[in-house]
C-alpha cells in the first residue's frame, strides 16, 4: 500500500508571523489563502519585493517593534503602544527617549541580568551535584 504524502499548510497569520511581518500589510492574496511549508521555505529564502519592504520599512508587528525597542511586548502595552509601528516611528520612539521607554528598557534589562543569574546558578548546582548542565 502506498501513502500520499499530504501538502502540510497553514494559516496566512501564522506564516506572516513565522516571517515576522505584519499580517493586515501583507498583499491581498496571501492573506487570503493557505501557506504551504514550500511556499513559506520559497519566501524565507528568497523574499519577493513586498516581503523585503515590509521588513525593511513595516508597519511591524509588536513582537518585532519589542524586539527592535528592546522591550517586552507588556512593556509596549504599558506604554501605550498597541498598534503596529513603522521603522521611521521606532526610530522616532529611539531619539525621543520616551521616560516609558527609558524605564521599560530598564526593566528589560534587569529581567536579563536575573535570567542570567540563575543560569550561571543552576549550572553551578548541577557541576557540584555531578550532574551534566541541561
């Protein structure tokens, strides 16, 4: 008996944010119809114009605007920022220095340091236990 091998696919949302775009800027009909694992391996690989803009100049969604500002998605919350943002208005949001941004990236930061920490602890631990590190 021979098995068909079926077209693995997955919902526009879902590709656009396996690419890191911004779902509603996306073209018509790739928000319209099933991405296939080939066709979202042909698009990370070479990107067609509306993809390379897209990630170049947004509008950007909030995991991306996060990461660019560093900040955590809450953070953006907290500062008032729900909406996608576009590369000028992060650069904007970057020379303004915000005092939410000033804090949240402060937080951030200290959010780091302490996952830092109890990395290099619980690797001590386990040396000392004679454990492998996982």
């Amino acid at each position: 008996m021979k098995s068909q091998q079926t077209t693995q696919t997955m919902k526009p949302a879902t590709a656009a944010k396996k690419l890191g775009v911004y779902l509603p800027a996306t073209p018509a009909e790739f928000q319209e119809g099933a991405v296939s694992r080939a066709e979202l391996n042909e698009l990370q690989a070479n990107p067609p114009e509306w993809l390379r803009e897209l990630r170049r100049n947004g509008p950007h969604p909030r995991p991306v605007v996060a990461a660019k500002l560093g900040v955590s998605i809450a953070g953006l919350a907290r500062g008032g920022v729900t909406e996608a943002l576009t590369t000028e208005q992060i650069k904007a949001l970057k020379k303004d220095r915000p005092e939410w941004l000033e804090k949240e990236r402060a937080t951030q930061a200290e959010v780091r340091k302490e996952a830092a920490r109890i990395k290099k602890r619980d690797a001590e631990r386990a040396e000392q236990s004679g454990r492998p590190r996982p």
